[in-house]
C-alpha cells in the first residue's frame, strides 16, 4: 500500500499551481518580447484553472490517518518541496522579478516545470494505487507547460 494519500498529493499540488501562477503572471507583465508574454499569459492561464480544477477535489477527499509512520512520510514529502525551483508561497513572483532577459524567463519557467514533473515522479511509488491517476494528471499538466516552453525556446535560440 503507498504510503501518501491524495489529499496531501492535492495540496501540493495546488502549492506549487499557485506558484507557478505567480511566476507567469509576473514574467508577463515584465512584458519580454510578445510571443514569450503570450505563452507566459497562457501558461498563467493555465495554472488558473488547474486551481480551479483542484480546489473542489480538495474540498471532497478526507485527511489522511495520523500515525508515527506518517511523520516519516511529512519528512520526505518536505525535502522534496524543499528542493524544489519554487519552495514557498510567492517564491515564484519573487524570482520572475529578478528575470532580465527574455532567455532567463524561459529558463526558469523550463527549470519550474522539470522541478515539478520531478517532484510528482518522486511521490510515484509511495502513492497508493488509486490515487495515482490524479497524480498522472498532474504530471501530464506539468510535461503539457515544459513541451510548450521548450518549443519556444528552440523558436527564440532560432535552433
């Protein structure tokens, strides 16, 4: 049996959706060359509604079961928030304000997808079977956003 429950995979979730949300937003209102403040604005987009989409699910699961074993299991959950590109609220906005370059917002944005399919991927086998396909679903959300900044990034490099 995993050992994480979906409602601590959703709230994660949701952490990281806001985040990245915030980082969107903020690189496009930089407003770097129109083609990234247009993938940048639908990436924002984007993560608006997987909020929207995570919220009620949210509302609708139970607390997991309180045990020692669980701590364990908060432990690792939180090193691997703890390294991911964005560790806390606001971090994203934080670090879209500190962008210069229309490069170093691909960059980053690129590094926040990876971090968080890597994030998701790490949780994989601690997940009990029938909560995986939300957890599937969530990575698929994360490859969706990192194919469409790669693509523009080759575009932009003019590879």
């Amino acid at each position: 049996m995993g050992a994480f429950f979906v409602k601590e995979i959703l709230q994660a979730g949701l952490q990281i959706e806001k985040n990245g949300l915030s980082f969107y937003r903020e690189v496009a209102a930089k407003k770097p060359r129109p083609e990234i403040r247009e993938i940048f604005d639908h990436l924002a987009d984007e993560e608006a509604r997987h909020i929207q989409e995570l919220n009620p699910l949210l509302d609708r699961v139970s607390e997991p079961p309180e045990s020692l074993e669980r701590e364990d299991y908060a432990l690792y959950l939180e090193a691997l928030v703890n390294s991911h590109v964005f560790r806390e609220d606001g971090s994203g906005q934080e670090a879209a304000q500190r962008i210069q370059t229309p490069d170093e917002a691909l960059e980053l944005g690129a590094r926040f997808e990876k971090d968080t399919i890597l994030f998701f991927q790490a949780l994989r086998p601690w997940v009990r079977a029938e909560d995986r396909p939300i957890l599937e679903r969530l990575i698929d959300w994360e490859r969706e956003h990192l194919t469409r900044l790669a693509r523009l990034k080759r575009k932009f490099r003019g590879n």
